[in-house]
C-alpha cells in the first residue's frame, strides 16, 4: 500500500511487496492489511474424539478439578479400550486445560513483594552433584550451604556434607563475617537444622539455633510449612549460582581440585566476581544494617561418651572406633559438618571423617588389630567384620586363604597376622606384596608376605670419631702473624 500511494502501479508495488499482484490488487480493494482481513476459526478441522464422553470428563472435573488428564485418559481407555488408543492423550490434555481455564477453581497467585535495604537474609542448602566436583580424582558428593540477602542479591556459600546444625552454623557465620554486619532477620525452611516438629503443624526453632541467632544478634523466622515459593529468592539464586560455577568448571577446563578447601576457595571466588555489580545496592543494605560485634562460635558441638569393651564410641546414632588405649575411658568428641575430632584430657586423640545419615560404622583395623591377633575366634563373627578388609586386594587374599587352607580358622589366623603386619609397617607395601603372590598363583601366607615387605636391617659401620688437633690451628695463627706486618 505504501508502494501504491508513489506511483499507483499494482504490478511493480506487490513486486516490491513480494507478493502476486492479484493478491495485491486484492488487499488495495479492501482497504486492509493481512492481520486484519483474518478472522478466527470457529470450526474444528478434525473430529473431538472426546466428544462423545466429553459431558462425563467435564461432570468428573467440576467434582474433583485436582484430577490430572493422564489419570482420566487411563479411566476412559479402561472403559471404553475399543474407542480411545495411547496417541489420543495429548488431545485430552489440550481440552482439559481449556476447561480449566474456561471453568475451572480460581488459581493459587503469587505476589511479588517489595524486598527493604538489610531486612533479612536466606539461607538454604541445594546439592551441587550435577558439577561432578572431584577432590584428588575421587567423586565428592556434598551440599552448599547457600546465603543471600534479597534486595541486593549478595550472596554467599560454603561446602556442606549435609543439611546439619554444624553445617547451618558455619555458613551463616561464613556470611556474616564476610559481610561484616548483620541484618534485622534470618530467613530458613523448616529444614531439621534449624527446627523440630512438635506437632503436625507447628514447628520450633532448635535450642541451639535459636542460641545462634542469640548471639548474631538476628531474629529467626521461616518459610510456612510447604511454601517454598516464601524462598522464592535463594531457590532462584541457587540456580544461577549452579549455572555460574558451571560456566566456570568449564572455563578452568577440570573439575579436579586438591582439597575440599581448595574448592571452597575456587567457589568462594566464583561468589565474589558475582557480587561486584551488586556493589551500589549492598552499599545501601550495609549502611542500615548494625555492625557485626561478636567473636565466631565453634564451628563444632561437643559430647562427652564413654568408650565400649569393642573400643568404638557412638556419636549421632553412627558408631567409630578409637585406639583400643581408651577402651573404657571417657572422652569429649567435637562434632563438625565433616569430622569427628576426639579428646582425652584435653589431648587430641584422632581425627575421623563423618558418617553422613544413621546406622553406620567406621572402623579402622589399626585400633583393635592387636587384640584380634590374641582372639582369632572372634574374627569369623564379629559385628563390623567387611572394615577389616581395607582394600578389595586383601578381601581377595582372605578368600584364597579360606579356598586353601584346611580349616576357616587356619584362615583366619594368617589373615589377622597379614593385616597385624600391615598395621605394623606400610599398608600400601603389604597389599603390593600380596598382589605379587596373588598374581603367581602362590596361597598368601603371612610368613611369605613378611618376606617380601620385611628388608633386612643395614649393618651400621663402625665410625670413629674424628679428635680435631688444636696444635694445627696454632701453627696456622703463627704463619698468618709472620706474612701480615
């Protein structure tokens, strides 16, 4: 048309247009542009399958609207096999949700809220599996305990082995200090961390928790109970952080790191790259939120227990073992997100990794290995018996010995004076041997083992002291006194 109105030729403006000229012709006698000589279809252009159901689906959905399309398609199809095939599901949805929106209950809305300069922080804990982090080439399951202050977006995070008090404790403490003030309110969900179920629809802030905002000078408050659109901004905010730190593994073109504080610290770089445009507006939240005037809490809580006959201890409902010396003794174990640290008299004792969940053991054959070489008739059946096997090699070596030898107890006696060996010198040089003796088809007895870890002692030569004579140095002094004037 704007063509038209230059030169009033038809044939070069729908050239120009890029269309026939009877079509053309056609909208310039209209007087209308394309968009507007459409008009909406009324008629269907193939048969409603459902149409003959369809009063009974619509009477079902006005009874109970939460009824889901694929849950009706299966009824029908049941009911009438002849009538309805698989491929037909996707119709039926379409229909449903159109009654929905045409008939169907009000909706559930979602108000977007107003956030206030250093009103409140959030915290929640989100699995970062997906990024396949490794720590020196082996798989490193963990969470993040994830902050961030939802008006300015700042946000902050610390590796977490699961979603604990120690690991709650940590990160909010990470954050804090890092930001150097505190704001008004401390936002969670109604993870187990932060609180207990009273009854089926209450719930209360854990002592220990609510003494942590005590002493931050925070006041608690949480989610209600199966709304998580309340932490609307941190669950967003795990996404993008999540996005980000993958960007960047990719970027660093490994996934490997040395240590787990090796990769808190790439991370922790990662949250600080972030927060650089965010600067202006945590400016404002700092300037209005009261300073940070407290020392840090430990990062651990402590229980006192007593070690059992067996020399292991239980701590939230796992079971350790510690030097077979404490048997009997009381001792103050330090609880941390990640590790067990245990005391004697104030004297640090060992250092264990924790057992995530409930109902687990660590057991190290170092510290009960000496009475067992003692009590042979305990091995077959003692309780945590698979711990001493401490590589999938000396499980092999054990089963050779029970395949060979005459008896299960002759068995178990070479396999207890293996392990006492390896307890006593270098594990990785007796599982060496044993790979050695396996691999020549030779039964791994301990004696023959013995002889191929066990080097002879080098003969010590007899040196003898060199006496320094004082009269050279004083012939030395005397030439030195006649060539200097």
């Amino acid at each position: 048309m704007e063509e038209h109105t230059k030169h009033g030729r038809v044939d070069l403006a729908s050239l120009r247009a890029g269309m026939h000229r009877n079509t053309g012709r056609k909208y310039l006698r209209a007087g209308k542009v394309p968009s507007e000589l459409r008009k909406p279809r009324t008629w269907r252009t193939r048969e409603d399958p459902f149409e003959e159901d369809w009063a009974e689906i619509a009477e079902r959905l006005s009874e109970a609207p939460e009824l889901e399309s694929k849950a009706l398609f299966e009824d029908l199809c049941e009911q009438y096999p002849e009538r309805y095939q698989e491929g037909q599901l996707r119709t039926l949805q379409r229909r449903i949700k159109q009654w929905r929106a045409l008939y169907g209950p009000p909706k559930v809305l979602f108000f977007e809220q107003e956030h206030r300069p250093g009103e409140a922080m959030q915290t929640d804990f989100t699995a970062v599996n997906g990024l396949r982090i490794t720590i020196s080439g082996e798989a490193f399951p963990h969470l993040l305990c994830h902050q961030v202050l939802p008006y300015s977006n700042w946000e902050w995070a610390t590796v977490a082995r699961s979603e604990s008090m120690s690991a709650l404790r940590r990160g909010v403490q990470a954050a804090v200090f890092q930001l150097g003030r505190v704001p008004e309110y401390h936002q969670t969900d109604n993870s187990s961390a932060a609180t207990h179920s009273l009854d089926a629809c209450k719930r209360e802030f854990n002592a220990e928790y609510a003494a942590l905002m005590r002493h931050l000078g925070m006041t608690p408050r949480t989610t209600a109970i199966g709304e998580k659109e309340q932490n609307g901004d941190i669950e967003a905010m795990h996404r993008a952080f999540k996005r980000r730190l993958q960007q960047h593994l990719l970027l660093r073109g490994s996934r490997d790191f040395e240590s787990v504080e090796t990769w808190e610290g790439w991370l922790q770089a990662i949250a600080v790259k972030a927060n650089a445009p965010r600067s202006e507006r945590l400016t404002e939240e700092l300037a209005v939120m009261r300073a940070l005037d407290v020392h840090r809490l430990p990062e651990y809580r402590e229980e006192e227990t007593r070690v059992k006959q067996g020399s292991t201890i239980r701590v939230k409902n796992n079971t350790y073992s510690v030097p077979s010396r404490l048997k009997g003794e009381k001792v103050r174990v330090r609880v941390y997100d990640d590790r067990l640290e245990v005391y004697y008299g104030g004297v640090h004792q060992m250092t264990t990794e924790r057992l995530l969940g409930e109902g687990g053991h660590s057991v190290n054959y170092r510290h009960i290995i000496w009475s067992l070489v003692r009590k042979p008739g305990a091995f077959e059946r003692y309780r945590y018996r698979e711990a001493l096997f401490p590589t999938p090699v000396f499980r092999q070596a054990y089963d050779v010995l029970a395949d060979k030898l005459a008896s299960t107890r002759k068995a178990d006696i070479e396999y207890l004076r293996i392990l006492h060996l390896a307890a006593s010198t270098m594990e990785c040089e007796v599982e060496v041997a044993l790979r050695l003796l396996l691999a020549d088809g030779t039964v791994p007895l301990a004696d023959r083992v013995k002889g191929l870890v066990v080097r002879e002692r080098p003969e010590i030569p007899d040196v003898k002291p060199m006496i320094p004579d004082l009269e050279e140095y004083d012939s030395l002094l005397g030439e030195l006194a006649e060539v200097v004037p």
